[in-house]
C-alpha cells in the first residue's frame, strides 16, 4: 500500500441536495417542508496510483470527477471508504500534505487578475516557503518551458484565455508538487495551446517523477499523456485499465478506409461513413472487419485500403453509453 | 509569526492592484473628507445646545470621533473586503483554492484583500485625534498611551471575531451581503460614546456588535476614563470571541466540505 502514492478504497460521497418542484407555491412550502434528496455522487469507487504515473480520469459531465478529485485534494470529506495520498489522509488538510499538492482547475483561475504574472508566483512562493534560489530556477525553467517569455510581465488581464491558462499552470506548480490534480486543463484552448501544455505536463512528470490524475474532455490530452485510464460513469469506476485496452473492449466497429479503381455501391457490406467518388469510408462490426474485407478484396479491385480503429472519443462515448450497473472491469 | 508574514505579501499585491486605481485615492479622500465634515458639523450643533454629554467635552468627543474614523477605516481596508471576498468565495464555490494552501485557513482568507485607499480614514482619524488631544491639552502618560493601543487591539479583534462568525453564517445562508449595510449602519452609532443611549442599546453595541470596544473604550484610555476592570473585561470578551469566532469558522467549513452531510 506505501508503494502507491494515491491509494483510495471504497470512496463515497453523498451530497444532500433539497428538492422541490417548480413554481412560488413549491418554493413557500419548502419554507417549512425541506424535503432532500440523496445524490451519491461517487459510490464505492477503487483505484491507487504508482508514483510517477499519469492516469487519465474520464467520464461524462456529472459523472463524480470533480467529486473524486476535490476529496483528493482535501476540500471535500467522503462520506465513507479511505483515501491515502503520499501517506496523508487529505481532508485532515495538513501543511505537509497541501505543500505536495496542486489543484488546477481549468475554468478557475487563482492569479491576480490586474497584476503581471510574475507578482502572482512571488506571491505563491511566500504561500509556499520556497527557498528564493529553488524559486528562481523553477520559475525560469517553468517560463521557458511553457514559452511564455516576456508575457509575464503583463497584465495577466491582458492575456490570452490560452496565455493565462500557462500562467496558471505555472503557478500551480512552482512548489515543485509531488501530485498533480488537473481537472480540465486544457479547456476551451486551441489545438496549439492544448499540445503546449500537454508536453509541458509530461516534461514535469519526467523530471520530477510526479503522479498526474487528470481529467479532460479532449481525447488528444489522454491519448498524449495517459497510458492508464479510469473511466467513472454515475459516481462509478467502469472501468480501470490501459488505453489501449479500452478501445479493444469497447470499440465495437472497424473502420475501413476503401479506394476503389471504379466508383461503387457498397451498402450491403456496411454503414457507409463517407463517399466521394472512389474513395469510401465503412463501418463494420469488429468481429466481422476480417471476413467482411476478404470479401471486398475478392469482388472489386481496390487501389487502397486500411483498417482503422474508431477515434479515442466514439469509444468513450461507447463506453457510457453501456449500463453503469455493470460490474467494473479491469484490462 | 506566518500571519505576519502573509500579511505583508498580501498586502504588497493588494497596494499594487490598488496603486493601478489612483482616481481612487480622490474618490476616497473626498469620500472622507464630506464625512469628516458632516460629523463636526452635527457635533457643533449639539454642542450649541450643551456644554456636556453624558459626562464628555466636545473637544473629548472629538477624540470618540478621532478613533471611529481610524477604526472604521481599519475595518473597511483589512476586515470587510476579506469577508466579502469570503462571501462570494462560498457562493460561488471558489474558496477552493485558499483551502488548498499549506497554510491556516481563516488566516488565509482573513488577509487575501486590501482596500488600500481606505487606509485614507486611518490617517485622517489620527489627524482629527491629534488635534483633538492638542486641544484638551492633558499631556498623555505612556500608560494612557499603551492602555490606548491595547484596547483598541482588543477592539479590532473583537470586530474581526465578530465578522467572522457573521460571514461564516454564509456556509449555511448562501446569501448574506445585507448583513453588511446592517453593520454599517450600526457602525455610524460608535460615533458617539455608546454611554449617551438607552440601556439596550448600550448593551447591544457592547456584546452583540463590539463597537463599544472598538471605539468608546479607547478613547475612554485617552481622556483618563479608562479603569482596568474594563480592559480586563475586553480582554477577556476579545480572546473569547476570538476562540468563539475559530470554532464558528471550523464547523462553518466542515458543512463546505460536507462533513456533516
């Protein structure tokens, strides 16, 4: 159990939601009558997490991630089940467990809005005693690694959703964290932006050996980043396993890429995604891509064909669409 | 010690943000120098028709109103913008990233802000309390001077606790930023010695908001007034409510967490 640097046992939350029906009549009875409504946001959810590791945490909006990672992080008491981060028990919140820590929340922002940068990260080394040397250093190599040069020196009002997005990011690890919860980094940034601070992740995970728990809406960052995911569905770990793992268990269809030598109707072998011209995308069962393929290979004469997994996001969206109440499942 | 150290970086960022605003700094000088005005001008006219209240000068009035202007601009540049921002942070569900820091957190959101022009009062207080002090002419005793300085530290504690358990009622009341005009309001009556009004709201203005602390009672250290059973009770009520105010805030931000849930 002291090999894993986040280890989480049988976690619950239930928040007590008041509940009531629309309208003014409604809202006067609950003056008197509160009636609440249990929401189990997280049920029984398992997982630990080797240092250095990088797991991605997927699941759909309302399926308990944010839950699970501010129990991480010390803001919310779990209802029941255990929680152990680098040995420290989060929501007693002691110093030297928030010291370890970073909390980066993509559509949050903790910098002084009217202020350059760089007074926000002289204002989180004074929070987090960094030793002026180790501070210099981190800062610099932070700076050059994310690109920002000179923008640190503006207005932090004055950037760019993407450019403010770095900066807060470099903020939220100039204490050099041995965890890292990034909830949504990379949200509403642009393709660039999004692959910037994707290898700047990775870099720091090199270099500094820090676990990463993240959660995103764009596959690119899991794809880049993660090697394991946890997918939660309904506050419910579905499953807990390689990525690639994932698309081999979910991925119900292949797609083939077709280039015919003359246009054809091809209907009857598959959905057709796409067709212009000679050029035809098909989707077929999985278990039958094989023997579908040796068959068109047999009628026509093709000029090109390739066979394709479906994206990274059809199979997630597989994935919940499948009844949460199945039993989790580990590849 | 962190507390202080804290502090200083706080307000360092809270300076430069606030230097960026300068037509602020007129705003409020303007702001206070009207208030000043009102407040003498209502105590000539009282005074046009006495020569004594409840036992106090005029001139010894103006040194009740020497300590209301510093302490309420005390209260406005440190207490009231933190706890504001601590308001919006609960409702908003942004205190998150203050409850992250490896530090004490109603230390945290206790120091975060700084309304710097505000500061203007403290130094137009001090000025008016100044005069006030030439006028009586009594030389102050460096013993008058501490018991000054003390009482009016147990007074700011005091308002702080006070806020404090106020804003933490906003974990449980999501809406509570008309307390604030409340306070004001009761506020403006520590303008005078809380001794000149009728028993109940002596008493109000004594233990439920401790404005009588805050401001009657050092200006009773400056004009010979003050006996030591007092300050012993304000330092009394002042670690009181201090530890009152802490337990608040902690079971306050069990019920954020959800710990009672």
């Amino acid at each position: 159990m002291h090999t894993s640097a986040i280890h989480v046992n049988g976690l619950t939350k239930v928040y007590h939601v008041p509940e009531r029906q629309a309208g003014l009549l409604a809202a006067m009875r609950s003056l008197v009558q509160r009636k609440v409504r249990e929401v189990h946001a997280v049920e029984n959810v398992s997982f630990s997490l080797a240092p250095g590791e990088i797991v991605g945490f997927l699941g759909p909006n309302g399926a308990g991630k944010t839950t699970t990672l501010k129990m991480l992080s010390g803001l919310l008491f779990p209802s029941g089940g255990e929680v152990s981060v680098l040995g420290h028990v989060p929501s007693r919140r002691e110093a030297a467990y928030l010291k370890q820590i970073t909390l980066v929340m993509g559509n949050r922002n903790q910098l002084q809005w009217d202020l350059p940068a760089l007074d926000s990260f002289e204002l989180q080394r004074a929070i987090y005693r960094i030793p002026t040397d180790q501070f210099q250093t981190t800062r610099d190599e932070f700076i050059e690694m994310m690109e920002v040069g000179d923008l640190v020196r503006k207005p932090v009002r004055n950037l760019s959703l993407g450019e403010r997005m770095k900066m807060e990011i470099i903020g939220a690890l100039l204490h050099r964290p041995q965890v890292l919860f990034l909830d949504e980094p990379t949200l509403g940034l642009d393709v660039t932006m999004q692959r910037r601070i994707r290898s700047f992740v990775a870099d720091y995970n090199r270099r500094h050996g820090a676990t990463v728990m993240l959660t995103s809406h764009y596959m690119a960052d899991v794809e880049a980043l993660c090697r394991r995911v946890i997918v939660i569905h309904h506050g419910k770990v579905l499953y807990d396993g390689a990525l690639s793992g994932l698309v081999d268990r979910f991925a119900a269809y292949r797609q083939l890429g077709i280039t015919l030598a003359e246009p054809a109707d091809l209907g009857e072998y598959g959905e057709v995604v796409s067709a212009e011209g000679s050029k035809v995308v098909l989707r077929v069962p999985r278990a039958e891509a094989s023997r579908i393929t040796a068959r068109l290979l047999a009628n026509y004469a093709l000029t090109d064909l390739t066979i394709e997994e479906p994206p990274i996001d059809d199979v997630i969206a597989q994935v919940f669409a499948t009844e949460a109440d199945q039993p989790a499942m580990s590849g | 010690m962190g507390m202080f150290r804290l502090m200083y970086h706080f307000f360092r960022i809270g300076a430069m943000n606030e230097l960026q605003y300068r037509v602020n700094f007129w705003i409020q000088l303007l702001q206070s120098g009207v208030a000043l005005a009102v407040g003498l001008i209502s105590l000539a006219l009282v005074f046009s028709h006495t020569t004594d209240l409840a036992g106090w000068s005029q001139t010894e009035l103006l040194v009740v109103m020497g300590v209301h202007i510093m302490m309420g601009g005390l209260i406005g540049a440190v207490i009231q913008p933190n706890m504001l921002r601590l308001m919006e942070d609960i409702r908003e569900g942004t205190l998150d990233f203050a409850l992250t820091k490896p530090e004490d957190a109603q230390i945290m959101v206790s120091v975060r802000e700084i309304r710097l022009w505000r500061l203007v009062d403290v130094i137009l207080g001090a000025i008016l309390l100044g005069t006030a002090l030439v006028l009586l002419g009594d030389a102050i005793g460096p013993l008058q001077a501490a018991g000054f300085v003390v009482a009016t530290i147990f007074g700011a504690l005091m308002i702080y606790s006070f806020w404090i358990m106020l804003t933490s009622v906003a974990f449980w009341v999501v809406r509570v930023d008309e307390m604030l005009n409340l306070f004001e309001g009761i506020y403006a009556a520590g303008r005078w010695p809380v001794g000149i009004y009728p028993g109940w709201l002596r008493g109000l203005l004594t233990f439920l908001v401790p404005i009588a602390f805050a401001v009657t009672v050092p200006a009773e250290a400056l004009t010979g007034r003050l006996s030591g059973a007092t300050l012993g009770l304000a330092a009394l009520l002042a670690i009181g409510l201090l530890g009152l105010s802490r337990l608040v805030w902690r079971i306050g931000l069990r019920q954020y967490g959800g710990a009672s849930a």
